[in-house]
C-alpha cells in the first residue's frame, strides 16, 4: 500500500512487482497520475532519475478520497494540471487523425488525452475559486479525476507508442543533469516547461 505523493506511488508499485504483491496506492495530491499509471519512475537514494520501469499489469486498486486531495497546496494542483495537459501535446505531435495504422492503445491515449485537455483549459480556473470558498463542487471532483485517473489510463494505454514525450524527457533530463538546482521543483512545472520544447 502506498500512500502520498507521486514518489511513494512509484516506490510502492516497485515494491509490488518485485514482491509479487498487488498493489495499492492511495494518492495524498493530484500532482501527477503516478497512483494509476503502470510504471514507476526510478531514482537513486539522494533523488535523480535513472530511467522508468513499465509493467504489463495495472495497479490493483486506487483510493483517491476528495476531502484529503481537495486541500492540496494549489501548487499541486497545477503540477498535476501540467502533467495531464501534456499528455495530449505528447501524443498528438506524431498522432494523424486520418491514419488507421495506430496501436488502439494509442488511438484510445489520443481521444482521452484529447477530451482531458479541452476540460482542463475549461475547469481549472473554477477549481481554484471553487477550493478557495471550500467548497468541493463537481468540477473539483472532476479535475481531481482527470489528472488522476485519467491521466493514468491514458499513460497506461499509450504505453510510451513510441511518441515524442519531449515535455517528459525534459523532465527525467533535469532532474539527472541539473538536479540540485531542480529539486524544488515539482515533476508537473518541469513537464510544464517542457511542453515549450513540444509545440
């Protein structure tokens, strides 16, 4: 059972494939969609990436509970927005809508990621006024789907389908070569300013 951020849902799935366990994962924030996805990002103890591990399976279970997510830092919030919206920028720059010849996986990554993108740039701001009166509406629940477990199906299915994921290799790339000046920053604002290098 992993519980908290994005780190420990990678380290719990670790854990579970090694141990042959099923795993589940209790997500503390939306900061990333680490608690769906079936690969972990890998780090050395002082916290640089060395690569990602992808399973064949996905987690066993997920329990996201709204009332301990939806007083996440507002900074979470956005970093898992990022993550999410960067997604369908991934996908799309080698995605041809008049093409038959992709894997489903990456056709389904492509309509989700899509759908997720355009309801994002439409709800995140009402989020944020919507959390600042405490108020937990459906456009808070949706968000927190979205950047969760949406974004985790999403990555699961597109199953890497040989896209351009510059925003993400940005990331990995900082945090191995610039990674004291990178460790405040969260894995969502990196991928954030990587999206700059994907459009």
């Amino acid at each position: 059972v992993g519980i908290g951020g994005g780190v420990i849902m990678d380290f719990a799935k670790l854990i579970g494939f090694y141990a042959k366990l099923p795993v589940i994962n209790v997500p503390t924030s939306s900061a990333t969609c680490a608690a769906y996805t079936p690969l972990s990002v890998c780090y050395t103890p002082d916290g640089r990436t060395v690569g990602s591990k992808h399973y064949e399976y996905e987690v066993n279970a997920v329990i996201a509970d709204i009332d301990v997510i939806a007083t996440q830092p507002k900074r979470l919030l956005l970093a898992g927005v990022f993550d999410a919206l960067a997604k369908f920028v991934e996908i799309k720059q080698r995605f041809d809508e008049n093409s038959k010849d992709y894997p489903i996986g990456l056709d389904w990554a492509y309509v989700l990621s899509q759908k997720s993108f355009l309801q994002l740039l439409e709800k995140t701001e009402k989020y944020i006024l919507d959390i600042e009166k405490d108020s937990i509406t459906n456009t808070v629940e949706q968000v927190v789907f979205i950047t969760i477990a949406v974004t985790g199906v999403i990555s699961g299915i597109a199953r890497g389908s040989n896209q351009t994921a510059l925003a993400h290799k940005f990331y990995e790339s900082t945090r191995a070569m610039f990674f004291e000046e990178s460790k405040k920053y969260l894995h969502g604002e990196i991928v954030g300013v990587g999206l700059l290098l994907q459009n």
